[in-house]
C-alpha cells in the first residue's frame, strides 16, 4: 500500500443538499486522519456545495465532456466542473462505458480535456465476468490502458488508476485477493514501462467493487492496492469511515 492511502467515495446518482452532513461528518473525521486522504465525487448538482462545505477532504466529479464547450445539451465540461470545485475527474467508469456506450478513444479524449482544465484523473478499468471467466482479464484492463494513457504526459502528479471488475460492482461480490493482486500489479508494471518507473512507484491504484468497512482492511493490506473507489458504502459517513480507519489499520470509527 502506498505510504498515503486515497480513499474516494463515488456517490454515483445519489444524494441531495441533505447529504452534505454526511459530507460533513467525512471531513470533520478526515481532519484528524492526515495518514490517510480522502475525497468524495458527489453528483455535479452537489460539487459546489460539498466543495463549500469541507476543508480537508478533495471533491471531485463523475465525468465530464471530452468537448471544451459547445452545443451539448445537458452536458457538463471539465473547466465546469474545476469552476464548481472540483479538483479530479473519475473517467471511464464502467457505467458510463456501459450505460453510455463510452469508448476507450473517448474516455482518452476525456482524460484530455481533464487535464487541459487542470483536474486529476481517476481513471477506472475492469473487464466482464465474461472476459475474466476466458482468462482474458489482465490483457483487457491492460488494452483499456494503453489507449486512456496516450493522452497523460504527467502520471505521476495527474494520474490515479482504480481496478473495478464490473461483476464486484454493487454485487457484495469482491474479487479474490490473488486476482486483485496479480491484476494491480500487472497495471503497475504497465505504468513502468510506459511513464518510468518512478512514475510507477508514485501514481496510486485503487481497487472498486463492494469494498466494504468488514473487508477494506484485507483488500488494502494488499502490496499494490494503494486505496479505495467506493460506491454504496460511501453514502454514509459511518459506513465510509470505517474503511478510512481500516486504511490506516485503525480499528475505531
Ligand atoms: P460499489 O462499492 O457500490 O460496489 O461501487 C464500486 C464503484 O463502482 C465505485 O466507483
């Protein structure tokens, strides 16, 4: 695990100005855990506010548009969201890639336009229990990375990968710690080939999928999980405390 564990929650669809005493709570309880960082992607109509709200914790958003600005109806730009408070972007989640048809050329599109407007890059990766099942998971997540890194220059300051199989997503099914570990590592030395390995050493990779406060202590002993993407268990602070304490093999919450 990296020396400062980065444990994000991603609140997906959910929430509204009610939840910003969850945030609250989160921030109030980071301010004491500086061993640890944490952050939370509300949904953008909560960016602002949440951004408001806090002084420790980083705010971040879900997506942004690939496009600078233009006519896209009801869609929101990185220099938007860097405007409202946000300072990363999660990009290439398999919802969006499922649910939206997004490309591995457009989540590298993306990525470029996050880091024209300045914001970091959680940059998500997963296969199907399909692939995993045809033993060909490690050469997809690593082809979904290729193409997203061709747009990064800087991975060391601006890049973070989260591994999130998609068949561990909402499903209160975690992948065995053998897989998560053989496929972290795998990513690390494709960051050392491709950036150096320096880079390697500093860009952080988190795991995603059902990571929960009774199983984040396991997950996060790992060597080369360096922290968290969180869904359902970061909609509450109690919940998505508790995994920032275990990141920090603290067992209070
Ligand atoms: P869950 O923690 O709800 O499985 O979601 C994981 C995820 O997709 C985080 O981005």
């Amino acid at each position: 695990m990296a020396e400062r564990p980065y444990i994000v929650g991603n609140w997906k669809m959910n929430g509204t100005r009610a939840m910003l005493t969850e945030a609250r709570a989160i921030d109030r309880a980071a301010q004491r855990l500086m061993k640890v960082e944490v952050a939370l992607a509300p949904p953008f109509t909560l960016i602002h506010a949440v951004h408001k709200e806090v002084e420790q914790i980083g705010v971040g958003a879900q997506d942004c548009h690939a496009a600078k600005d233009g006519a896209f109806t009801g869609d929101v730009s990185a220099a938007m969201v860097a405007d409202a408070g946000a300072k990363f972007v999660i990009l290439g989640h398999s919802e969006r890639r499922q649910g939206h048809g997004e490309s591995d050329a457009l989540v590298a599109a993306k990525i470029g336009a996050a880091l024209s407007a300045g914001l970091r890059v959680i940059l998500c990766c997963g296969e199907s229990l399909e692939t995993r099942d045809a033993g060909r998971a490690e050469a997809f997540v690593l082809g979904q990375l290729r193409s997203a890194f061709a747009h990064v220059d800087d991975a060391a300051e601006k890049l973070t990968v989260a591994y999130e199989p998609i068949w561990a997503i909402g499903t209160g099914r975690t992948a065995g710690l053998d897989d998560i570990a053989a496929m972290h590592a795998a990513i690390r030395g494709l960051i050392g080939e491709t950036f150096g390995e320096e880079a390697a050493g500093q860009v952080r990779i988190l795991y995603g999928g059902s990571v929960k406060p009774e199983n984040a202590r396991e997950i996060l002993a790992l060597e080369d999980v360096d922290g968290a993407l969180v869904g359902g268990a970061s909609l509450t602070a109690e919940n998505f405390l508790g995994i920032v304490h275990a990141a920090i093999g603290d067992d209070a919450v």
